[in-house]
C-alpha cells in the first residue's frame, strides 16, 4: 500500500506594504513593483497590490508558465473576484498581465484550471493553433443573496494568442448546478487510457467526476468521497494527476477542505489510488486522512497544466494563507500595496 508519495518544499512569504520611496523592477516584471517595500516578498509571486487569494488556471504553453489567481483590484480584502494574470519562464521572475476575466451577469469568477487542447477537440481553435482553455466557476452572488441553492455552475473561456486575450463561450454554462450549493474549482485532464477529457469538481463534501470528448459537453461518470478522508469542511480545488512510483503509475488526488485541518482552518488533504478514466479508487482505508503539509498557510493548491516533466514531477503552488485570518490585512490602500503570498512547492 503506497501511502506517502508527496515532498513538500515551503518558502515563507509575507504582506507587502508600499514605503513611498524609490521603486525599482526585477528581471521579467513589466509592471512598476517596488521590490524596496519592507514586506515585499522578494522570491515568491505577489501581485502589484490589493487581495488575491487561490491561484487558478496553472498551465505551460510555449516556454511561459501561466499563473492566473484569484483577484480584487478594488481592494484589499476579497471582494467580487477576478482572475489575475502573470506569467513566468523559470517560476521565480514573473511578468504581470492584464486582468484575464472579469465578472459578468452570470456571476463573479471564481477558481479552475486551465488546458491546452492540442487536438483541438473542442472545435475553439485550428489543428496549427490550438486554443488555450480555462474552466472556472461561475458564483452568483444575487441567487446567494437571495438564498438560493443553485449558485455555482461551471464555465469555459478560450484564448487563441497565448493567454493575452480571453473569449468566454457563448454556451456557457456547460456544467449546470444540480441541487448543491457548493459546487466549484473545475480542474481538466485528458486521460490517454480512455481517450477522454476528464473533469473534477468539488462537490459540497465530495468528488464529481465528469467525462468529455470536446471540453464542452460533460456526463458525470462517479462520485468519490463520501466516506473517504476528511469531512470536517467544504471540500474545494481538486487535482488529479499520475505519477510513476518505483515503474508503477499511481494516481494522487489532492483535495483542499476549509475547515478540517488538523491544525485549524484551512488545509490540504491528499489520496492515492488508481483511475481508469471514470472512478478513483482509494488505496488507503477510507477513514485515513493524508496531509500535504501540517502548517497553517498553505491552500488551495494545485499543479502546472503541460509543464515539462522532469523525471515525473508536478510542479505546485499554494495561496499562502488561511480562511480564519486571511482578511485581517494589516496594510492601507492610502498607504501600501497589500499583498497576499504564496508557498510553493515541488512533488516527487
């Protein structure tokens, strides 16, 4: 039974509070960032200023690794939310992008990842140019105001010149809410063994599991969780990947809950098994629960789309905080720049 297959490598950021005076700019950062700040990370990513929390859509196209997050240009605790847009050739220097996707009538734009359909099964590019896709959630706030239960349905965006510009599709949404109120952080892959894409989604406490040919018509194929690993919070941000362990393929489930981390809060659980396509199977007595990490500030993390594997690794990142303190800001728009860090980390 494989029960531990994950290294975890945290780097410790912090916020980032503008001191007035000479800015100055790293290598690959377009944007004025002023790395003279006192509380400015000088290693792990921040945005130019105000709230950003999980990061969304990590994919690697073309020798650039995308990184889009969660965002509020408005201010600097979480507001309707946004993706933000930086990329990176080396995970260390970043380039800041315009805002990727704003919210619109069908609601705020929350988390997902993002793909490139190199067949072009989706019909959204050319076999020469195959679009770059984001799967995010859509969360409407004037259903949730108003108390309703069908909040969240799930939708796709694609671009055709590298990530620099998005069209949302005109279909969406193309996951529909079934009945449950938290229903979100659609993650894509496609699955060679079944010739299929496949989709997770955090369903309340639980796994969907869905099933596509052309990344705009889904069928749910299973369900995975009820019984297995934590249930102390809503389970959110899924990842499902493979990983080749001693010549054997083992697939690792990450799933993010808030709350249930055995040190309070928000935190990341983890399952190993096998995958055919459609169902994930537990190696693990369902009862156990395997953690990432046993710190406090690392969530909502997730793995690189297509980047290059260097001897079978994902590469991860996390937002660098946690839900019981996360808005307690200690910075001023009049006065600083607020930034919200990451931790990143590397699995074997």
């Amino acid at each position: 039974m494989i029960r531990h297959l994950i290294f975890l490598y945290i780097a410790i950021s912090l916020f980032g509070c503008m001191n007035g005076s000479e800015t100055e700019t790293k290598q690959g950062v377009n944007a004025v960032v002023s790395y003279q700040e006192a509380h400015r990370p000088q290693y792990h990513f921040t945005p130019e200023k105000m709230w950003m929390n999980d990061p969304n859509g990590m994919v690697y196209y073309e020798g650039e690794y995308h990184l889009f997050y969660q965002y509020y240009p408005d201010s600097t605790v979480w507001g309707p939310m946004h993706w933000g847009h930086a990329i990176s050739k080396d995970l260390i220097h970043w380039e800041h992008l315009p805002i990727a996707l704003y919210p619109d009538s069908l609601g705020y734009i929350f988390s997902g990842g993002a793909v490139i359909d190199w067949k072009n099964t989706s019909g959204l590019g050319t076999p020469s140019q195959p679009p770059m896709v984001a799967f995010f959630t859509y969360h409407n706030a004037e259903i949730a105001k108003a108390g309703g239960i069908e909040v969240e349905s799930q939708a796709i965006a694609y671009s055709l010149d590298k990530g620099r510009s998005w069209t949302k599709f005109p279909g969406n949404p193309v996951i529909k809410n079934p009945g449950i109120k938290d229903f979100r952080d659609p993650n894509v892959i496609w699955h060679e063994g079944s010739n299929q894409w496949v989709l997770v989604l955090a369903a309340s406490d639980r796994l969907h599991i869905y099933n596509s040919p052309n990344l705009r018509d889904w069928n749910l194929a299973s369900e995975f969780g009820e019984k297995d690993g934590n249930h102390d919070g809503v389970w959110e941000c899924p990842d499902l990947f493979p990983l080749q362990i001693d010549g054997q393929e083992k697939w690792v489930l990450l799933q993010n809950i808030s709350p249930g981390h055995p040190n309070g809060g928000s935190g990341t659980q983890y399952f190993i098994g096998d995958f055919d396509g459609k169902v994930f199977k537990n190696d693990n007595p369902p009862a156990m629960s395997l953690w990432l990490d046993y710190g406090k500030d690392n969530y909502a993390g997730v793995t690189w789309s297509d980047a290059p594997n260097k001897g079978g690794q994902r590469t991860f990142i996390g937002w660098m905080s946690n839900w019981q303190y996360a808005q307690q800001v200690p910075t001023a728009p009049a006065e600083c720049h607020d930034i919200t860090a990451d931790a990143s980390t590397g699995l074997v």
